[in-house]
C-alpha cells in the first residue's frame, strides 16, 4: 500500500468533489481553518510568481542567447508564432461558441467573500517585485549576462531557477489539492458550484476539438512544406502524444518524441536541436487551454472582453511561460501573474485556471510534444541535410 501513489489529477477532482460535498455542512470553525490556510497559500502563491517568472525567463534568454545560427533563430520564431497564432485561434473560437454555452452572473470573488466565512489570521507577504517588473528586469540581466558573458549571475539565476523549480514541484503542486478544496469551499457556499461545474465540462470539450483541429492544421502545413501526407505523419507521432498523455511533462517525453521525429525522415542532427529546445518554448497546446479557460470564465462573470487587451495577454503570456517547469500545472503556475495583471483575476478565478487547466494538463502537453514534430519538418526542410 505504500507504493500506491495518486497523480496530481485524481488529487483534484477529489478535492473539487469534497469541497461540493462538505462544503455546506462544515462547522463554523473548521471552515475558517480552511479559509486560513486558503489565504495563507494565495499569499504565499503570490510571492513566488514573480520570482518564477524571473528566473525562467532570464534563464532561457541566456540559454538561447548562446545558441548560434540561423537553424536556432527559425525554430524560436516559429514556435513563438505557433504559440501566439493558437492563442489567437483559442479566442476567436471562444468569442463564436462560448455566448451560446455560458450564461453571464455573479462575479465568483465577490459572491465568494460576500459568503465565506473570515480567517483566523491573514499574513501579508509582498511580493518583491510585479510581475511586469518581473519580466523587465529578466530581460535585462538575460540580455545583459548574454552581452557580457557573466558566468556568475549565470550561474546565479540558474540556481534561483532550481530553487524555484524545487519550491514548485514540493510544496505547490503537493498543496494544490487543498488549495482548490478550500475554494470550492467558498463556491459551495456562495452558490455558484453548478454555474461552474456545467462550464467546466462544455469548457473541456471545445479545447479537447481545438487541439485536435490544431494538431491537423501543424501537420498540414508541415507537409505542405515538405511534400508528404500529412496525415502520416501525425500518425508516426502518436507514440510522443500517448506518452505525454501519461507522463504530462514534455521534458519527460522528450525521448520518444526525438525517436518519433527521426521516424518521420527529419535528420538526427534537426531533431536532436530542435525537440529538446521546442519542449521548452513550444506551448501552443497550453496556450489554447490558458485563453479559453480565461475567456471562458471573463464571460461567466460578465467582465467585459476587448481584443486589444487579449492580444497583449496573449503576446504576455507567451514569453512568460518560456522553460516552464517540467513539472505537471507548471506553467499554469508561470500564467498567474499574467492573469492577475493584465485580466484582474482574483483569487478565486486563478484557482478555477488551475483547476481546469490541471484537468487538461495531459491533453495540452501531448498537444505540445507533438506539434514540436511538425516544426522540426519544417527546419529540417531548409537546414537539415539533403537528401537523395
């Protein structure tokens, strides 16, 4: 028995479902220690945000800043283009299918507060910095540790990156099951849990087709490019998908993925540069997820949506889940600044976007890994080896 271990998703739906159940019969004091330890989390969670933003990005500047050549140069524009092109698709679908599915209301934070009983106690922990802050000075000392090639802040925020990363993977994502219990908690006794139950399930269904339709469409192009069947070689992927299905990291799948890509006829050389780069700032899947979660929940609460402001969350949000943990929910964890920032989510919003994002986590990832395969067809068309 102490072998048996429950993933990170089993975890969370029975959190979600105890919080419906017990959420209306709780006493009055156990229901402030879980309003304590929901506040405490969100202000922790908030402090460490900027802090992961930080580290990633400036991280990955550098790592791509020492890369050379046209072929790194190709693959991070197109997988930047892919990214955001998907956040686009994600919006626009929303915008046409979204109204017909979701009925606007209350809003969640403050129908939440107007009911949920008070903490014990609050502690205030500041971040050090915003989150746009957060991502200006990342730009900087990436640019700048590039520019003059500083081995020791190198090292410095590589370090920082892994702390970060060890904080996430042991004590967030293990205390995320509680986290989003005591939340719907607050939803179970404002009322709102079958408003948002129903959304997630007619949520999930879309982004599921959205990411079929947008593997398609990777694979289409690629094989307009390189003159092949496109539909063979998405099929030849299906191994890289069904293992990110299982393992939900793309650093994870990374071999199979290498081995699929090779299958398909792309050059050793391509592959082994372009997959383990791709599993890093290749996130078209999580970002149909991330926008449509968003819109989807901006709608239910009758926020108003204009495009200028989704077009910057989305350009936003790409470059601040770049080299996301490799943990399962790690780059939703990288999102929440953004969200916060730029769409005003609360407390209660960000943690319905973890857990519906968490409830798709396999879905996005397989998503990912394999339209990492359509790009490295396309490099390998123009800088891979001939071939006769």
């Amino acid at each position: 028995m102490k072998n048996i271990k429950i993933g990170l998703l089993p975890r969370i739906f029975i959190a979600i479902i105890l919080g419906i159940l017990l959420g209306g019969i709780m006493p009055h004091w156990l229901l402030r220690v879980f309003a304590t330890v929901s506040d405490l989390f969100s202000e922790f969670l908030g402090f460490i945000v900027p802090l992961l933003i930080l580290s990633l990005v400036t991280v990955a500047i550098v790592e791509v800043g020492h890369g050379a050549g046209k072929m790194l140069l190709a693959t991070v524009l197109i997988a930047f283009a892919s990214t955001v092109i998907a956040g686009v698709l994600s919006y626009g679908v929303g915008c046409i299918s979204f109204p017909g599915m979701i009925t606007s209301g209350t809003d969640l934070d403050t129908s939440a507060a107007a009911s949920a009983v008070k903490p014990f106690f609050q502690l205030d922990i500041a971040p050090l910095m915003g989150v746009t802050s957060a991502l200006t000075f990342a730009f900087i000392m990436g640019l700048g540790i590039v520019a003059v090639d500083n081995s020791t802040l190198r090292n410095f925020f590589a370090g920082m990156r892994d702390i970060i990363m060890l904080v996430i993977s042991k004590v967030i994502i293990p205390l995320l099951p509680i986290y989003i219990f005591c939340i719907f908690i607050d939803i179970t006794q404002a009322g709102q849990v079958t408003r948002v139950l129903s959304v997630f399930f007619k949520i999930i269904i879309v982004i599921f087709i959205l990411h079929i339709f947008w593997l398609l469409f990777q694979y289409c192009v690629a094989g307009v490019i390189v003159k092949r069947n496109p539909i063979k070689l998405l099929y030849t992927m299906l191994p890289a998908y069904m293992t990110a299905l299982g393992t939900q990291s793309s650093a994870a799948t990374i071999p199979v993925t290498l081995k699929q890509t090779i299958d398909n006829e792309v050059s050793r050389g391509v592959a082994d540069f372009v997959v383990p780069l791709c599993a890093t700032i290749h996130l078209s899947g999580s970002m149909l997820k991330i926008v449509a979660c968003a819109l989807a929940l901006m709608m239910m609460q009758g926020i108003p949506i204009e495009t200028s402001t989704i077009i910057h969350f989305i350009f936003m949000l790409t470059i601040t889940v770049i080299a996301a943990p490799g943990v399962p929910g790690g780059v939703i964890m990288a999102s929440l600044g953004v969200l916060s920032s730029i769409l005003g989510f609360g407390e209660t919003d960000l943690a319905l976007m973890i857990a519906l994002y968490i409830a798709m986590d396999s879905f996005g990832t397989a998503c990912n890994v394999t339209g990492d395969g359509a790009i490295a067809l396309v490099i390998d068309r123009y800088f891979g080896e001939k071939k006769e």
